[in-house]
C-alpha cells in the first residue's frame, strides 16, 4: 500500500495492460463452466467424511422449537444469540459437521487465517469479552471463539450436529414449518432461518483420471494430518518429510497453506492454472494495552461501521482498519475527488475505479517481482486481471515460499492440468509422481440454491423456493421470500452485498430477524410475511444501481463470474442496494428503529 501522491506515481499503459487482460482471460474459458467440477461424491465420497469428530449415535428428534436455522457457522450462531438476548427460546441449529463453526469447523489446514481483521471479522467480540490475538486470526482461534458464542449462549442445549436437514415444509394450517433430516428426525418449528453460506460443498476438479491415483490425497477442507502430521495451529508436518508433495489449485486457500507445505515437505509441486494477486498482509498481535483503550462500550459497531464506511461508500474521516480492502476504496475516492463537480457522472466514477485498480495491480505484479528470485516464475505468479475479478488474497509468505529450492511452481498458461494418474499429476505430456496430493479447489458457488443447501423449502401452496426464484432471487432486504412465512434468510445478497466482510452482513440481519420475531411473539400473531408488492418494489429498486461490481465478463473465469460463462438473466439480481452497503446499514437501521416493518405483514 502506499501513500503517494497521484501525480509521483508513473503513468500506466491502460490500452497495453487491458490487452493483455483479454489475452490471458481467452486461455482460460471454458465451455464446461461449473460443470468441470465434482462433489464429493461417489468414488470420492471418502473425502468427504468429517475427519475432525466421531459422529455420536442418537435418538431422531420429534418435538417443537420456537425457531430452527439450518446452518451452524456465523449466520447460525449470531441469529441464534440475538434470539436469544430477545428472550426467544427454544432456538436449535441443525448443523452437517461435529460443532458449530461453519467454515471454520472445515477449514483446518494449516496456515488458514481470516482475509480481513479479526476486529471487524469475528463477530460478537465486545458480547463475548474477547481481544483477538492478531490483526488477522487463524482458524483455531476463529473457530473457538464460534464455540464460545455457542456456550455464552446456550446454543449446544438444542443444537443438532452432523445432521442435514433433507425437507422444510410450510404448514398452512397448523401455521409452522415441519422440518426432516437425515438422521430420522421429524420436528416443527413456527419460524425458521437458512444461513447456509457459499463455502460449504466441496468441489474437485474434474480432470481426466482423477479416481485413479494410488498415493494419499484430501480436499483442504477435509486436511488428514494423520498422513501429514502436523496440526491446525502450524505444528511441524513430519509426516511429509522426504515426500513428494502435489497441491493443485493457486486460490486463497493455497496461498494459506503452501508455506507450511514449503516448509515441511521434501519436494513441493505447486499446480497453478491462474495465479491470485497477492498483496501485503502486515499481520501482527494485537497490543493489549492498546486493546483497553479503544474497547470501550459499542466499539465493535464503531469499527464495523468505520470499515463499511471507508471501503464501501460512506463518509470516513479515518481508517481504523488500514487493509489492502480500504486502500483500494482510498485510491478510488482520491480519484473520484480530484473529478469537477459536474464530471462526476456514472461513466467516470467507473473510469476512476478502473485507473485505481490498474495502479493497485501494478504495484501487486512488481511485488512478485521484488520477492521472488527467478524471474521467470515471478512472471508466472503475476495476476493478469482486476483486483477484483477474483478473491483478492494477502500474505506475506506465498510469494516467500517459491524462493525454497524444494518449491517447484508448475504453470499450466491457463490450460490446467491435463491428466491425473496413478502416480501423479500431468502437465503438458509431462509426469510429475506424488506420494500426496492436495485439492485446494474450493468450494460450489454458482450452482442453484437449493443444490447447495441439500433442500427446497416448499412454502405456502406447495410452492418451492426453486420455482419462486426460477428466474433470480427475490426477497426483500434479502431476508424474506414471499410464499415463505416465518422463514428468514441470512446471507449479503440483494442487502448490503458487503462482500469484503461478509460478518457485517449477517450480524445485520440477525438483529432484523431477533426483533421481527420478538414483536411477532408479542403481538400473538402466527404469521410474518413480506407482502408480493413490497418485494416487487425491492427487486425494482435493485435493478436501478450499476449491477454487480466483482467479477463481471470480462474477468478471467472464476466463482466471482460463472466461471466466465454468461450466467443468465438471474445473475442481474445478486446484487445489493443501489446506494451501496453502507448506505443500506443506516437505511436497514431506521426501518427497524420505525416499528412499523413496512412491506411485511403480520397476520
């Protein structure tokens, strides 16, 4: 990051970079799109198993809860304490892992860490009295504290783990949802919540003989350090020494984990179809002292707010944060200001958002060239592409770790890898044998809603929420549907779309959702529902802003972007609000404060 003046920085060959954007873009489409993936299933359904905790027999559930939220991570876990500081209660979260955490109950490799600060990522630090240890926590200490809002809470009394839920159902008479898993059970609960997330169902790529390799091998969300040795906290992995170690995949999770597999390994082959840009990280623990002073009451909500207002939109007058996220806002603003008054127009405020981005990207290539000592691997690990194309990525080792002369970066020129065999991987006719192979490839994001979720919630009529949103998602403030009563939602879409701290999102919603449900509690109603009109009128007012600004057509394929593939007149609504996310905080904030929920009936 830097502080430079615009006129010190050197001039930059837009016409020349966007050339070569297109170029390196054209290698990598694919006519497969999301269909060159593969679940986890069938012949590789043994990847799948929870390797972190015994699954424990029980009896099927069959009783009533006041509220169900499919989905243990934070969605679940903030909804779930906001209910229960309104005094709403029994609240019980069906969860397919061994313990609430979400991603970060999966997510176990080594080195994986928050991409944005812990003081405005983990959520419910000021409720739960707890300081993170560093700017940027890792995940051991990520996913306690999701086990500490779970106690603080109360959370575990009713909670159902390695349960997935199979079918909800709206009962039109008895005036609740009636909800089955595949463990057996069969109970009703008047309301219910989904926070699902996107980073749930792991993917594989689909590359010709990849049943067929005989070493050992694990999808990173699924890491078997009883082969590596190791553990989550970064402990040496012995059981790779001497081992010819494979990872295939270069994305955020990769960029985490090949330091640790740098350092362990005898030999590390690094499998990289499109590099991500990686910038600084500048981790460091967190000052206690200086922790004391600024944690005064309603400090989380201060830093939320400020983060928001500096990276998306608001008026901020200081950086509490200081990220790669709110540089690239900075660099933005600096651009839009230097704009007279009556140039400030759509057209150019994209223009000025773009010469920001090729001033950052330029300053992340020469990176690469400043760290790493072969230039001709510099050049291959230089992202060709808009910072926010792909999941921007911070670190301070990656770049470190092909400096090892046992790190071997195997560039594919956007091809991919050709072929997996029984020994190992195949890159342009070339065989490179592998005792371990790692899959840091990520997780399903484009596929339809329901196919993630494992279920179609059937709403009123017999309705199913696939056939209500067949043609896009519509809700309003993405929480309600129409045809779903009592039914909440708890994810960014068409809200805030904050999509830089997705936390931010979900803290909102849950506070949305405690009230709504406390007032309906109190009103002795049975039934909250947005009204058809009021979620027209919100999908109206979606379609006014500038659309979708990650990703986009002419990226280089990836999640952001339908893997390059036109996604369809339903890509148009995940969107968020026109004005932007911190616009929609202070305007989600005042329908609230209003007690009158405009656009939702309660019946």
């Amino acid at each position: 990051m830097t502080d430079a003046p615009l006129a010190a920085r050197p001039p930059i060959d837009k016409d020349a970079i966007r050339a070569r954007y297109a170029t390196e873009r054209s290698k990598r489409l694919r006519a497969d799109g999301n269909a060159q993936y593969r679940r986890l299933e069938g012949a590789f359904a043994r990847y799948a198993d929870d390797p972190y905790t015994a699954r424990a027999e029980r009896t099927p559930v069959r009783d009533h809860v006041t509220f169900a939220f499919v989905g243990g991570g934070f969605a679940g876990l903030v909804t779930a304490a906001r209910l229960t500081e309104a005094g709403v209660g029994p609240v019980r979260i069906l969860e397919k892992g061994g313990d609430f955490g979400g991603t970060w109950y999966w997510n176990r490799y080594p080195g994986a860490q928050c991409d944005t600060a812990s003081m405005v990522y983990m959520p419910l630090l000021e409720e739960t009295g707890h300081m993170p240890s560093e700017k940027y926590a890792h995940a051991p200490e990520i996913l306690a504290h999701c086990r500490r809002i779970g106690e603080k809470f109360g959370l575990y009394r009713d909670a159902l783990f390695h349960t997935v839920v199979t079918a909800m159902t709206w009962d039109d008479a008895a005036k609740l949802w009636r909800i089955e898993t595949d463990r057996g059970d069969a109970f009703t609960a008047q309301f219910a919540g989904m926070g699902t997330g996107p980073l749930h169902v792991p993917k594989l790529p689909g590359i010709p003989g990849i049943e067929s390799f005989r070493g050992h091998a694990f999808h990173t969300s699924r890491w078997d350090y009883a082969v590596t040795g190791g553990d989550p906290s970064g402990a040496p992995m012995t059981g790779l020494a001497g081992k010819r170690v494979g990872i295939l995949g270069t994305g955020a999770t990769s960029v985490q984990c090949v330091p640790h597999l740098a350092r362990d390994a005898g030999e590390l082959f690094v499998f990289q179809r499109t590099p991500s840009s990686v910038d600084v990280r500048a981790n460091a623990p967190i000052d206690p002292e200086w922790f004391r002073g600024i944690a005064t009451p309603g400090w989380q909500m201060r830093w939320l707010e400020n983060f928001t207002a500096n990276q998306a939109g608001g008026p901020a007058t200081e950086d509490l944060v200081r990220d790669g996220w709110t540089d690239l806002a900075r660099r933005i603003r600096e651009r839009i200001k230097v704009l007279p008054p009556a140039e400030r127009t759509p057209a150019n405020m994209l223009r000025a958002f773009e010469d920001a981005d090729f001033e950052k990207m330029e300053e992340i290539r020469a990176r690469a060239d400043t760290i790493v000592g072969d230039s001709e691997t510099a050049g291959k690990l230089k992202a060709w592409y808009r910072q926010l194309c792909k999941r921007p990525c911070f670190h301070d080792a990656y770049l470190q770790a092909f400096n090892r002369p046992n790190t071997h970066l195997i560039d594919t020129d956007g091809r991919g890898v050709e072929r997996v065999t029984e020994r190992g991987v195949v890159v342009a006719g070339r065989e490179y044998p592998l005792d371990l192979l790692v899959y840091a490839s990520g997780f399903e994001v484009g596929t339809p809603w329901e196919s993630r979720a494992g279920f179609d919630p059937v709403g009123r009529g017999g309705l199913r929420l696939s056939q209500h949103w067949r043609e896009g998602m519509r809700t309003k403030h993405g929480v309600h549907a129409h045809g779903f009563p009592n039914a909440f939602f708890v994810q960014p879409t068409q809200g805030a779309n904050l999509i830089s701290n997705a936390p931010h999102n979900l803290v909102d919603s849950a506070r949305t959702i405690a009230l709504i449900v406390r007032t309906a509690l109190d009103r002795k109603v049975r039934e909250v529902e947005v009204t058809a009109e009021a979620e027209d009128a919100w999908v109206a007012l979606l379609l006014t802003g500038f659309g979708r600004m990650i990703g986009g057509q002419d990226c280089t394929p990836g999640y952001y972007n339908n893997e390059g593939q036109e996604p369809g007149p339903a890509a148009k609504l995940h969107v968020g609000y026109p004005a932007g996310a911190y616009a929609y905080f202070k305007y989600i904030a005042g329908w609230r404060e209003a007690g009158t929920f405009d656009g939702l009936a309660f019946r």
